[in-house]
C-alpha cells in the first residue's frame, strides 16, 4: 500500500458535468455533445416519474417525515430487512460522508481505500480527519490481492471498496468478500461497501444476507443511477440495527426533501422498470466491449453499466481520443483524477443502441498520427 500524494488534478473530479472538461479541452462550453461522461440508466427516469412529481407539488408546505419511515419501510421490504437497518440518505454522497462521521466519531483514524476508485471515499475520510491509505487492485486485470487487503485490515479501522468498482466496472467476488469480512470482524475493522451500481447486475450478487452475520458491514447505495435522477438526490445506507441508530444521530435533520423520499416506495415497486434496464445491460454492455475491441481497443471486463478502455499504441493514446471525441460530438469520461490510472484510459457510459453505435462509427473514423 502507498501512502496518498497530494492533489491528483485539476481536471473535473466527476463525470456528467460537460461544461468543465469541454472548457478543459479548449472546446466553448455550450458545445453539443452526447454524454458518455455520466453512468445513468439510458432509458431515463420510469415514465410516470414526472405525474407523480407534478401531483406532489402539494406537499412542499409540509415538512417531511425527520425518519422517512414509509421510505425506510419500502427499502427493508425490498432488501429483506427490518426497517431500523435503513436510512435513507440525500444521495449515495450523504452515505459516504454518515459513514465517514461514524467512523470518526467510533475513534478511527486510518481508513484503506481499494484504489482506482470514486474520489469521495477519501474526501469524506479526510473531512472527518480519518488518514488514508491506498490499496491497488492488480494492474491490468483490476483485481483485488486478497492476501495484500488482509493484511491491509489488520492495520486498518475501516475498509473503504465499491462494488461494481467505479471506474473499472469489476466486481470484487462474493466470497472474498466474505473473506474480507470474518477478518474485519476479527480486528475490529469495519468494511463499507458502496453498491451504487449494484442495481445492473443480477440480485444474487447483492450483499444485503451478510449483515445477518456482521454487524462490522455497512452497504451504501444510490437510486439516482438506476433511475436516472441524479437531481432528486436518493441513496440509502443499511447495517445492522444500532449502528444505523448511531448514524441517525450524525445525519442532519430532513436532509431528503419530501418530494424525493415520497418517490421511494413507487420506485422500488416498479420490478417492470428494473427487469428491462437488467436486460437492456445484458446485451447493450457486452455488444458495445465487442465493437471497441473489434477497433483495436483494450477494455476491461464489466459489469457495471460503463466500460474502462484505452488504445493499444502510443498514438492511441487515451488523451488524444478523448479530445478527438469531444470535437467529434461525445464526452467520455477522463480518468486523470483516478489514483493508477492517471490519464491513460477512458471511461464511456453503456447508453442506447442508437447512441453507441454514433460512438462506435466516431471512433472508426479516427486516425491518430
């Protein structure tokens, strides 16, 4: 493990805000792009989501519930769970940071985080003045050294990874992580696991069932991903029964606004909406890493909704297509800000057929010198 540099970068630290990296890339901030920056669900928001808002508008003069308990009761339905091990939270952001607090508030003060991964793990650790250490997965294939983390653990108070990993796509296995965890359990540690993106991929590989057996998990997880609704800012963070009560105490009061939290419930009983975005990823994703290779482009393996890719020759270099892409009318994602990746690859969202197929026709087309 390595010790964290200081800033990475003066690039955007997040995708799906085309404004900054088209200035970045000496492009007028208002170009027309498509954005492959941002890793939402391309069939947008469930098509009554916008009724719903509208007849809702009603409630803005009253406060919401302080504990969301329909809400809460919804999601514990939904992950089979009791509603005291939900809470709701104002996006998967707010989970980072209440889990953070919890930490610092239990006395922690060295936190290992899997590395290349969301830059708001460490940020939150460090707002909360919890040290940080680095741990690389494999160069290459992205994959964890079960024997470097454990060791890792043993030093640690807490274990930050996400899964599906973010920017790679890789999906850490169900028994190492396992394995992660009796480990933890054994020294004290606690592991927060971020399934932001655990929703395209199939529900058994949900890690909801292991916090019947350790009360040192904490699972974070985001709807505005799957249910394209960045704007309305909705996640949740589930753990066993006393540590959520603990974190309730940290989490500033009414932090999700009535609007959102009323949408919980109707959103996760939509199974139609979920079962055609989990189909639409299971042919989309593996045909779209399909025509990139066929380009002669390195992508790694996922199983998220986003492919990590970058050429296989100097003049294919991940800077040079990213601008080419930007003046040819699509954003990806740099990576100049991700801790071992440092520029070198690309990250694009899984979107419609139609849209990355213009990609795919783009990228034919290029001829780097």
């Amino acid at each position: 493990m390595t010790e964290p540099e200081g800033n990475m970068s003066d690039w955007p630290s997040h995708g799906g805000r085309p404004e900054g990296m088209l200035l970045n890339l000496g492009l007028a901030s208002n170009a027309q792009v498509i954005d492959f920056s941002a890793n939402f669900n391309p069939l947008g928001p469930p098509s009554w989501l916008m009724e719903r808002l509208a007849a809702s508008l009603a409630e803005l003069n009253v406060y919401p519930d302080p504990d969301y308990t329909e809400a809460c009761r919804a999601i514990a339905w939904a992950e089979g769970l009791t509603p005291e091990q939900v809470r709701l939270t104002n996006g998967g952001a707010e989970a980072i940071f209440l889990a953070a607090a919890l930490l610092a508030k239990q006395g922690a003060r060295r936190a290992v985080v899997v590395q290349p991964t969301f830059c708001e793990y460490e940020r939150a650790c460090r707002h909360y003045g919890i040290g940080v250490q680095h741990l690389a997965l494999e160069a290459g294939s992205f994959a964890l050294d079960e024997a470097r983390a454990l060791e890792g653990i043993r030093d640690a108070d807490a274990v930050f990874l996400c899964r599906p990993n973010n920017p790679t796509g890789t999906l850490i296995e169900r028994d190492q992580v396992e394995c992660l965890l009796a480990e933890s359990h054994r020294c004290g540690t606690t592991l927060v696991v971020d399934e932001a993106f655990v929703d395209f991929v199939s529900p058994d590989e949900r890690l909801t069932p292991l916090l019947a057996r350790y009360d040192n998990l904490l699972l974070l997880r985001s709807m505005t991903k799957l249910y394209a609704i960045p704007g309305l800012r909705l996640g949740y963070l589930l753990g066993d029964g006393p540590t959520v009560d603990r974190i309730a105490e940290l989490q500033l009061p009414w932090s999700v606004n009535t609007l959102a939290a009323g949408l919980v419930e109707r959103l996760l009983g939509d199974r139609n909406f979920l079962e055609r975005t989990q189909e639409w990823i299971s042919i989309e994703g593996p045909w779209l890493q399909r025509e990139l290779e066929a380009l002669g482009l390195r992508v790694v393996p996922s199983r998220a909704n986003f492919l990590l890719l970058q050429g296989r020759t100097k003049a294919q270099a991940a800077p040079l297509l990213l601008e080419y892409l930007a003046r040819s009318g699509f954003l990806a994602r740099h990576t100049h800000n991700f801790m071992g990746l440092d520029g070198a690859w690309l990250r694009i969202a899984v979107r419609s057929r139609q849209e990355n197929t213009l990609l795919i026709e783009a990228i034919a087309r290029w001829r780097p010198s």
